[in-house]
C-alpha cells in the first residue's frame, strides 16, 4: 500500500515555517543552491536556467503542481507574505535564486565565479554567517523546524521506499528529516546556525501525519494570492514600466511635464507599491518625500546640522551634554536603507519641485557619490558626512532608541570604518516644473539621471477614461521589485563596470538569447548612437562614454523587464528598438538646448535621421551649419531599425523642439 504524507501535515508544516524566524526568502534559495550542489555531485554549479539539475532542484522544493504559471512555485517561508502568501511564478527560474544569491547579504556564504553562467559554491566558514542571512531577529518567534522543512520537500510523493523498514509516526517522520539532509547536503554546523529539530509525530483531523492517497496541492496550499487590493484612490499593483526600467537601469530619473500631468502621483505610487509590498520585511518607510525649497543653497536641509542646544544626553563619563545633529528625514532613510536587514529592499528619496532652487548646490555631494559609487568602496574617506558627526549622530539616535535600524546602522558604520555613503539599494527621483519660478539643470545633473517627459493629456483622455495609464505602460509591483533588484545588484557588484559598453547586453545571455540574436541589437545601437553624435556634434551637444554605455545598461534592463513583465522573446526581439526609443529620448536629447542660429536645422536632420533618412531622403538628414558646412549622413549609414514607424518618441520629441525653435527662437527639452 502507497504512503504519502497527509494534506493537512502538509498544511501545518506550512504554518509553523511561515511563522519562524526565517526571512522571507534566503533560505528558500539557499537549500535550492544546497540541493543543486547535491544533485550536481560537485562544489560549484550554475545557478542558472541552462543548468538542469538548478531546474530539478527548484521544481523540488518550490513547485506548487498547480498547472498555473502565476502560482507555479511556493515558499514555504514567505507564507505571511502580503499580496503573493509566498506564491512564485513560473519567472522565479530567471528571475528569482540567480538573482538573489548575488547581492550584498551572501557575499559572506555564496561564492560565484565570473563565468556566464556563474556558478556558486559555499564561501569558507559560511557557517558562521548563515544565521544572520537567513533568520530575522525576532527572539519572539521560533526557528524554523528542521522535521517541518522536510515534510514539505518531501510533499505529494510516494514514500514506501523512503520509509522502509520504520514501523511509528515518529519513527517515519525521523527518516525524511535525515533524507533530507542527505539530499540537500546540510551539515551540522549549517543544522546548528538555523534550525530547531524536534519532531511533532501528534494526528492531524485527516488521520495524518500518513496516508495511503496522494493529497491535492489546494487542499494544503494557501488560497491563490491576489492582486495587491486597490486604494480609494489608486491601485498600487501596477506601476510605471518606464519609471521602473529607468531606475533599474540608473538609479536616478527626473520627471518633467506640466504642472497637473501626475509626476508626483508616478513616483509615489511605486514607492507605495513597494512600502506595501515589503510590508513583512521593511521597518519605517521606505521613501521620504522631500519638498525643496527656493531659499535651499547648501546640503544641510538634506544632511542636518550640529547644534549645541539639543536634548541632553548622558555621556558615558557620566556627565551630559546638550550637543546634539540635526537629524534629517533624509539622513534617517539612507541609514534604513544602510541596514543589512533593507540590503535587497529599494528605499526611495522623491524630491518634489526638485528645481525650486540650484540643484548643483544643495544636492552636490549626492551628486558626486554617485559618480564615485561605481569606483570607490565604503573606506574611500568620501562621505555625506564626516566621522566626527557620524558619532553624533549615532549617539543620538542610541539614546533615542538604541534597537532601531537607524542607530544599528550608523553604529555599525562606525565600528567597520565605513564611510557614509550612498547604499545600492537607494533610488533617487526628482520631479520638475519649468516656469519662470525655477532654474535650469547643468550638463552634470542631466548627465547621471534619466529624464522622463509626461505630457498633458485632452481632457476627454481622463475624464472618459475608466483607469489612469501609466508612463510607458504598465508594470506589476512584484515584477517592479525585480527589476528593481537587477539594479541593486548591478550597484553591489559593479557588474556594468566594463571596458566596452556593448558587452552589457551580453548579460541577457543568461535569459536564453543567443550572440546571433542580441547582434542586431548591438550594431542598431551603435549607428543610432554614431549617427545621432555626427548630427548634434557640430552644434556643441557631442556626448562621451558614460552615456554611450547608459544606453546600453537601459536596453538590457528594458529587456530584461520586458520578459520579467511576461513578454515573449520574440516579440522582444521585433520590438527591441523601443526600448532604444526610449534610452535615446531620456538620454541623450535632454542636453539640447539652444537658439535658432546655434542650432541650425539639426533637430529636424536628426529626427529625419531616426525616421531611417539619409542626406538624399526628404526630410533630408542633414543641414547646413555657419557658412556652408554641411553635416549629413551618407546613404550607407541610414538607420534601418524595423519595416514600420521606428523611434517615434524622439522623433515626435524633436519635431516639436524644432518648432518651438522657428516659433520663439530658443528651445529646450525641459520646457
């Protein structure tokens, strides 16, 4: 007679997991490296979709067998997890341990080598890191039970074989704990750091914990998560793709557009998302609006301020003392965000009416941290704060309250000798209005942010519309956090810290497209960018490598979100200039700006240029510059991205600059 373990055992090893210490996701990914390991026979194997034995491993410890790809997998661990109750789509095999395994929390456990794919290994005294990557602090909850995890890898199987030769429940319960743990190598040192391992052999209302008939996974999965609930007012399920593409690719974007057009509402809505997302996970908010005021002229509203006439604290002498920092929001969030808890969580700053004042002033050493991020460590000696008024401000918040993340993090800066600088996990986004109230950004703001214009709609638009669109169109939060994440990532390791640009895209390798197909993407680029720097050169708008290479990190991630947001790969490969479309408009044209006589008509040639004109097409991509210097491009060099309508957003972007250059005499992007 068959033996398989009951549904509602099932079902109750579930609850005790979702309820234990272990965070969210680490350990589920670390017992798939774990059992990937074992199956591969080896101390190192591809954490990738090209590897067979990653899949087999995945499909044992997460497949739900539901048939349905948006609850194709399930965490035991994430169970209580708000808006998804651990549930994983089909896209976690891409998207999900590869990813996770590289960021900053496992550096201390996980190896991975460079290799394309990269394979893991087990860092040297990983032990001794385990419990802090895997479990949350929380000394109220209980560890994760080693017998518990071991029923739900063995879930839905037949048994006889596994069990031969035990006679009781406990007996029976006791051999798939130690099965389990020869089939995913767990020593005991790794037992030690992370589980508890008592055995509950008591009857389930079923007659479980055994049964002689195999149990049907909804009867000991939780219900299906839903779609994150609608708002009153917005539903924060589904956010801007452009936003979040931007982001992932640069971790700063400007919103520019009228004053009404819903700049403010794009960018809150995602962090809210997010807030709400990470509910189970983030401590304190994960944004702060700022509200930048005219009279700003120096970073101190942003990064606070000694003071001597604060609340007094005791010294450790035993003395006091009235000396205290002014400790800004701003401050408060970089330090969450600093908190190795937050590492993989996106925390945002949202600046609103970001020009109000000279962006270059008060928001320089921002400005300059994230140049320096991608080449200097957390010991460079460049940071947002001195050390000196690092202590400070550590000690204020110890005595505000010492088990905050705010103070564990400035306290542990301290400690290592880390500088206060600008974590990976943090995003930046600005949102603009351009009137005679404001100033103009420089070359320098422009060049380390993607801008992103939101145009006014006819009022028929919104007012006869059922739902509000979404810049660029739709993204859900989930899939956002995702992409997010590929971003956090890119920033940890300097993984787009390369000596050409072009071979960015061979990142999506590992998504399953091959050298032959990404070609066309990577020439197509490559003459746009040349062509595009042929046109606008002469007129004092030539442009050098950072952006070059920031239109490549924006069309792998676009890339990357579009097969994160469920597109197929070929219609990805059809549509691949869009992507292109957008990395050109938010880019590179936001630096034109000029007068009539300066410019000439190379707005209209380069918008020709990008219809696939050459200097003999009408439009012509060309123009005359000073005397009778002509600038063209050679019928050799036309750019042939698609059959149809290719690069229409820049095109209809310059189109309009070039009339508002012949009507007022002047033009900018940001206008």
């Amino acid at each position: 007679m068959a033996t398989y373990l009951s549904a509602l055992r099932i079902q109750k090893a579930i609850k005790q997991l979702g309820e234990s210490r272990a965070k969210r996701t680490p350990l589920f990914d670390f017992l798939i490296v774990k059992r990937t390991l074992v199956l591969k026979g080896a101390a190192s194997a591809p954490i990738a979709e090209s590897e067979p034995l990653f899949l087999q491993a995945l499909d044992e410890i997460g497949a739900t067998n539901l048939g349905d790809q948006d609850h194709h997998y399930f965490n035991p661990f994430a169970v209580m997890e708000a808006g998804k109750a651990g549930f994983r789509p089909v896209r976690y095999r891409s998207n999900g341990t590869n990813s996770t395994i590289s960021g900053t929390p496992w550096r201390s456990v996980i190896d991975l080598t460079n290799e394309k794919p990269r394979k893991a290994s087990l860092a040297a005294d990983h032990n001794q890191h385990l419990s802090q990557l895997a479990l949350t602090t929380d000394q109220r909850k209980p560890l994760p039970n080693l017998t518990e995890v071991a029923i739900w890898f063995w879930r839905g199987r037949e048994l006889d074989a596994v069990l031969s030769g035990t006679a009781t429940d406990s007996d029976r319960l006791k051999r798939l704990r130690d099965e389990f743990v020869n089939a995913t190598g767990l020593t005991p040192g790794e037992i030690v750091a992370v589980f508890e391992d008592t055995i509950d052999a008591s009857t389930t209302s079923d007659g479980g914990p055994f049964l002689p008939s195999a149990p049907d996974p909804r009867d000991y999965l939780p219900v299906k998560a839903l779609p994150v609930g609608e708002t009153k007012e917005e539903n924060l399920s589904e956010v801007s793709f452009r936003l979040v593409t931007a982001l992932a690719a640069k971790n700063f974007a400007i919103l520019t557009g009228p004053s009404g057009t819903g700049k403010s509402r794009a960018a809150l809505k995602l962090a809210e998302g997010l807030q709400r997302h990470h509910s189970g996970e983030a401590e304190g908010s994960i944004f702060e609006l700022v509200a930048v005021g005219p009279d700003w002229t120096s970073p101190k509203r942003l990064l606070g301020f000694r003071t001597p006439f604060g609340k007094e604290r005791k010294l450790a002498d035993g003395t006091s003392s009235h000396e205290s920092y002014e400790i800004t929001d701003t401050i408060r969030l970089i330090l969450r965000a600093s908190h190795p808890d937050a590492a993989d969580i996106p925390h945002f700053l949202i600046f609103d009416e970001m020009n109000l004042s000279h962006v270059e002033r008060y928001f320089a050493p921002f400005l300059s941290l994230m140049e320096a991020a991608g080449i200097l460590g957390a010991e460079s000696g460049i940071s947002l704060i001195g050390s000196d008024d690092l202590q400070l401000v550590a000690a204020v918040l110890k005595a505000e309250n010492p088990s905050s993340r705010e103070a564990a993090s400035a306290t542990a800066m301290l400690a290592e000798g880390r500088d206060f600088i600008l974590p990976p996990n943090l995003y930046f986004i600005g949102t603009v209005n351009v009137d005679e109230t404001t100033y103009m950004f420089s070359p320098k703001v422009l060049d380390r942010a993607h801008v992103i214009e939101l145009n006014a709609e006819r009022p028929s638009e919104y007012l006869l519309a059922t739902t509000r669109t979404e810049p660029g169109g739709t993204i859900n939060i989930g899939q956002s956090d995702i992409a997010l994440k590929r971003g956090i990532e890119a920033r940890e390791t300097q993984k787009h810290a390369v000596g050409n640009p072009v071979t960015i895209l061979d990142e999506l390798l590992e998504s399953g497209f091959t050298a032959a197909e990404l070609e066309p993407v990577r020439t197509g680029t490559v003459a746009a960018l040349d062509g595009t720097y042929d046109l606008i050169s002469p007129v004092g708008f030539s442009f050098g490598y950072r952006i070059s290479k920031e239109v490549f990190i924006y069309i792998t991630e676009w890339i990357s979100a579009k097969l994160v947001n469920g597109t197929d790969k070929a219609t990805i490969l059809s549509t691949w200039h869009d992507g292109l479309d957008n990395a050109l408009l938010q880019k590179v044209l936001p630096k034109i700006h000029g007068n009539r006589r300066a410019l000439s008509d190379s707005l209209r040639a380069l918008s020709a240029f990008y219809a696939g004109h050459d200097s003999n097409s009408t439009p012509s991509a060309s123009y005359t510059l000073g005397l009778g210097t002509k600038v063209e491009i050679q019928p050799m060099r036309r750019l042939a991205l698609s059959e149809a309508n290719q690069l229409p957003l820049s095109r209809l972007k310059l189109d309009a600059m070039h009339d508002r250059l012949h009507s007022s005499g002047y033009v900018s992007f940001v206008s």
